[in-house]
C-alpha cells in the first residue's frame, strides 16, 4: 500500500517552494524509490508547477499536476 | 566575485574588529547565495532573490545540502538511463542487424550514417568503409544521384517513396524511403528500407514459363493430332503407290520424296507430342552409366556414319533414383545435338564426363562443333527455340530435357567454349 507524504507549501514563493520539496524527496527518497509512499505537495505558486516537476522528472521521478480549488497539487512517485 | 578563499589568505588576526567579522561573514553569504542560485538554475528554477529568504532562514534551510542530495539523485537516474539506454541500443543494433531487409540511413547530403549487416551483405560486398561516403557511390556504383532516386525525392519532399524495382549489383530490390525529421519538423535525413525481391521475381518468372510452356504444350498436342491423321494418309497412300510396278521412274522418284518428307513431318509430330506429354518421372534405381552406353548404342551406326569419335570419363558414381526412359531422351536428344552441329566436319569430336559433385550426379556432353551463338544462350531452353534448318527440327528437343530434368529436382545448362557443351546435374539421393 502506497502512503501519501503530504507537503503543504501554500504560501512559499519560488525558490524555496523547489528547495522544500527536493528536502522532502531527499528525506523520504527510500520510500520513495521502493514505490511505499509518494509525495503530495501543495502549492499555490503557479512557477512551482513548472520549476517542482521539472527537477523531480530530472531525478527520476514521475509527477502528475491537478489544479484543485484554488490551488495546484503535485503527486511525485518513483515508477521503475 | 571573488571566492572566500580569496578572502581567507587573509587569515582573521586575533582581536579583529567585530564590524570585520560580520563583513566577512555577509561575503560569505554573498557566495553561497551566489553558487546556490547556480546550483538553483542547473535543476530547472530561478535565482533566490534577496528578500525572499533572510539570512537565518537562508542557512537554515541549507540550499547546498539539499541541492548535493538532490544532485545525488539526479547522477543516479542519468546512470540507471544510462544503462538502459545501452541495453536498448544493443537490442536495437540486434534487431538492426537481423532484419530480413537491407536498412541503411543516410544525411541530407546523402552520406551514409549506418547500415545493418543485411545491406553489407548484399550491396556492399565490395569495400570496407561505407559510414560518410555517399550512398549513390557506395550502394550504385555512381559519382552522382539518378534523377529518379527515391531518397533525392524524399530529401526534397519529406514524403515516404516506394519504388517496386531496382536492379543493383545483379539483384532486384524493392525500396521504401521515409524520411528523419528534427524536432523542428526538418528533414535531416532519410531511411532507406530495400527489400530483396530476386527469389520472388525468378519464381514469377519460373511460373509465368511453366504457364507458357503449358499454353505451348497444349497447342503443340492440338497441332500433332490433327496433323498425325494427314500425315499418316499421305504416308499410307504414297507407300502404296510405290508398289504400282507400272511406275515411271520420274514418277516414282517423285512418290520417294513424298515418303521422305511425310516421314519428315512425322517425325516433328512425334516431337510436338512428346513435347506435350512430359509426364511425370517414374523414379528407380538406375545407373547413369547404364543409361549412357545404352543411348550411345541407340546412336551407334549414326555416329560411326558421321565418323564422330565418342570419348567417356565416367568416374566412380553411385546409383541414381530417376526414370530410366526419361534420362534416355535427355541423353539421346542432346548426343543427336551434338551430332548434327558436327554434320560435315571430318575430326568430329563428342565428350561425355560424368562425377559426383556436391552432393548432385553431374553429367556433361562436349562437342567440337561451331558452338552455341551467345544470344541464343539466354533462351536456348526454350520451346520452338532453334538455329536448325527448316525441316531438321523444330526446337523441342532442349526444352524436353530441361522439363525432364527439372522434373528429378535438378539443373541443366549450355555454355559455349570451343563448341557446345551441355550438362544437366540430379541429386544423388531423392527427397521426397
């Protein structure tokens, strides 16, 4: 069963939206990388949908971007 | 500006001024903000600004920390695709090199960039370099593209071009040209697929003489028929009026010629329907050898009439599965060949060898005579195909003993080197 990591950075502005999420990776990047869990993030810096996704991808990562209410969330998980 | 290190040559003296110690720290700081926002632009985001994070947040988030751990990741994944960007290109090379049609890749300057194994083997047979030469050299022999290149018109119109048949280096291709295209949509180069066609074409080929001499065979036993019926009345009737003792002598030379030509016509008949009536072989197990002597027996008294000496260089053969009869009549037909091209000459020679070879029974006939003219080479097997006077046969004789011999499985040529030689070859054991 794969656990959501929830990361809430509504409020934070590029870079730091990009530097808190690639900490959350580097923190969880076991789990991440067995496929256990994956990590949700919550943002509503439209950037960081750009900027997130693009160095997950870099790194290996898949990324899935929804634009809910009034703010974008960003699934990140390790497929092999 | 200037790295730290460049600051510490200068090594902070003891009792320094506060006001020095906090300047020194806000370079610090200044720097690593500086490569942090390198580090920050290689993994895809903006520079921090100044404001965004206040010096305390700023160390205490540790941007390079994170940025190494993320770095880390970022060489593992370039490894792992790496690596399986090499295993698909082995596999790729694999299928690349294994595929059953020739695949070559040229530029827009038509220089070759790769080509499998299959396009080596079958049109580059010739060279060892081939990558960056160009393709009309190297794949057509010529210093310049044809106009009717496939891949010219590719280059030009970005479109897919078929082309049913090419002759190049003796063999018959059928090409596909797509072409390869940038992200941009321009063509860089084209992809040529050629297709080996030869077998295919000779098997039409093979068909389309099988339903000639079919339709050929047919007619030639409607002809026979109609004509054995005539023949054989004007035969009847001229023998009978040779027998009137009454008989002028002009009259009766006259009948004579009669008989001779009825006789002629007969025996074109009997080829026609021979011709018509290939059957199928009846295969036992026979002696070549056997069959020869008995077909130069059945010649003897013509051979030694034409002085026509007989040489045979039979080596150690085993038995043969073939129809007898059959093997007979190619003997026979092409010994009584051989005799009529040495009509007339005194120091008339025929040569029969005959020896195993690669696993077939080889037998060759040789004669002496003024050979077989190089254009007729081509078609010489062919029914009605003949350099024979009008009256001494109509061309049927080859072409039976090619049905015949195609019939046991195996092959019969003419070539022409000092007079005609003809050699007809069977396997040495049957399949079934």
């Amino acid at each position: 069963m794969t656990k959501d990591i929830m990361l809430d950075i509504r409020g934070q502005i590029c870079p730091a939206c990009l530097l808190i999420t690639l900490r959350e990776i580097a923190n969880n990047k076991f789990s991440l990388k067995r496929g256990q869990s994956r990590l949700v993030v919550k943002t509503d810096h439209r950037d960081a949908t750009r900027t997130i996704p693009g160095a997950a991808v870099s790194m290996g990562y898949e990324t899935r971007t929804e634009k809910t209410d009034g703010y974008y969330e960003i699934t990140i998980e390790y497929r092999k | 500006m200037k790295s730290p290190a460049a600051t510490r040559t200068k090594k902070p003296r003891a009792g320094k001024s506060l006001a020095g110690l906090e300047k020194e720290k806000k370079k610090l700081n200044e720097y690593i903000r500086d490569k942090v926002n390198q580090l920050l632009t290689v993994m895809g985001t903006k520079a921090l600004d100044e404001h965004e994070l206040d010096e305390s947040d700023f160390l205490q988030l540790d941007p390079i920390g994170i940025i190494a751990l993320s770095f880390e990741q970022v060489l593992e994944h370039l490894k792992e695709t790496n690596k399986s960007l090499g295993v698909a290109k082995n596999q790729l090379q694999a299928v690349f090199d294994t595929a059953g049609v020739c695949i070559s890749i040229v530029d827009s300057d038509m220089r070759i960039v790769n080509c499998n194994e299959k396009q080596k083997e079958l049109l580059v047979s010739d060279r060892d370099e081939i990558i960056g030469h160009h393709c009309y050299e190297v794949y057509c022999g010529k210093e310049s593209p044809s106009l009717d290149c496939p891949a010219i018109e590719t280059l030009a119109t970005g479109r897919p071009v078929l082309v049913r048949e090419v002759k190049k280096k003796s063999r018959h291709f059928q090409i596909v040209t797509s072409a390869l295209k940038d992200k941009a949509g321009n063509i860089t180069g084209v992809i040529e697929v050629s297709m080996d066609v030869t077998e295919k074409k000779k098997a039409e080929e093979a068909m389309r003489q099988a339903e000639k001499l079919s339709a050929i065979g047919l007619l030639a036993a409607g002809v026979a028929h109609e004509l054995n019926n005539p023949l054989g009345n004007i035969l009847g009737y001229a023998l009978l009026a040779l027998k009137d003792p009454a008989l002028q002598a002009d009259q009766r030379e006259k009948l004579e010629i009669i008989v001779e030509q009825a006789k002629k016509g007969s025996e074109i008949v009997k080829g026609l329907l021979n011709f018509s009536r290939q059957s199928q072989p009846l295969f036992e197990e026979i002696s070549i050898e056997d069959v020869i002597r008995k077909a130069l027996k059945n010649l003897s008294s013509r051979l030694l009439a034409q002085s026509v000496e007989v040489t045979l260089d039979i080596g150690d053969m085993p038995r043969v599965m073939a129809d007898p009869k059959q093997m007979e009549i190619v003997l026979m037909n092409l010994l009584i060949n051989s005799m009529q091209a040495l009509e007339g000459r005194p120091d008339g020679l025929i040569k029969i060898a005959a020896g195993k070879k690669d696993g077939f029974l080889e037998v060759s006939i040789k004669d002496n005579g003024p050979g077989i003219p190089k254009e007729l080479l081509p078609d010489i097997f062919d029914p009605f195909c003949t350099t024979k006077p009008v009256g001494q046969g109509v061309g049927l004789g080859l072409s039976i003993c090619s049905g015949i011999i195609k019939k046991h499985n195996g092959s019969i040529s003419a070539g022409s080197a000092e007079g005609a030689v003809f050699a007809f070859a069977i396997p040495l054991e049957r399949k079934n």
